[in-house]
C-alpha cells in the first residue's frame, strides 16, 4: 500500500464527521490525517488557504487535490477501495471532480447547517 497523508480543515463541523468516518474506516491505520488549522507551516504542501479550499493528499510523495485525492483515500479504506480503484480511470475521475466542483458550490451552506445542528 502507499503512503498517504490527508490535510483536512478541523474547524469545519462538515469535514470533522466526514473524517471521523474515515477515521474509524481506516482500520488498518493507513492513513495519516492533519488537521491542516492546527498543523505547523512546515507540515502543510501549500498556502493554509489554498489547502482549505480544497480537499488535499499526498499519495506517495505526490499532491493531489478534490477527487483524485478523496479516490487515493478510497483506496486505503479495503470497502471504498473499489470506488478508488474506478476513479484511476479518467472518465469516471472527470464526473467525479465535476461532481466535486458542485458540492464546493453547496458546501458553505452545509457547513452553516451542520454548524447548526451541532448547537442544537
């Protein structure tokens, strides 16, 4: 398996659940999550706001960023690996970054939502 990292935002009520998932998914422990708002400069590949714009992994010493990078976490998880293993095709990971770019457009929404249902 490779090595894999995943830069996440920890403030986001959305992105802690999401992780949360991964995190008890990832039984094997093949996944190294940062939470890139409380991470050091020297941890983070890029601008702390570019990383938190997007969704970021390094895959082998290599940067990837929306769904190439949710496809190299599915790969490590052995239930959504075929989901991972589907998206090293370009078609399937062209609709999925589509799909990616239109949730970004919904997500500041979720966000205050999930925000909302955590207060409640």
């Amino acid at each position: 398996m490779s090595e894999l990292i995943v830069w996440h935002d920890g403030s986001c009520p959305l992105c802690r659940r999401e992780i949360a998932l991964m995190r008890r998914l990832d039984r094997r422990g093949a996944i190294t999550f940062v939470d890139a708002t409380s991470a050091d400069d020297a941890s983070c590949p890029l601008d702390r706001a570019d990383l938190l714009a997007r969704f970021h992994a390094s895959e082998d010493g290599k940067l990837l960023s929306g769904a190439a990078a949710f496809a190299a976490m599915w790969r490590q998880i052995p239930m959504l690996r075929p989901f991972g293993l589907a998206a090293r095709s370009p078609a399937v990971l062209a609709l999925l970054e589509r799909s990616y770019r239109a949730f970004l457009r919904v997500r500041p929404r979720l966000q205050r939502f999930m925000s909302g249902a955590g207060a409640a």
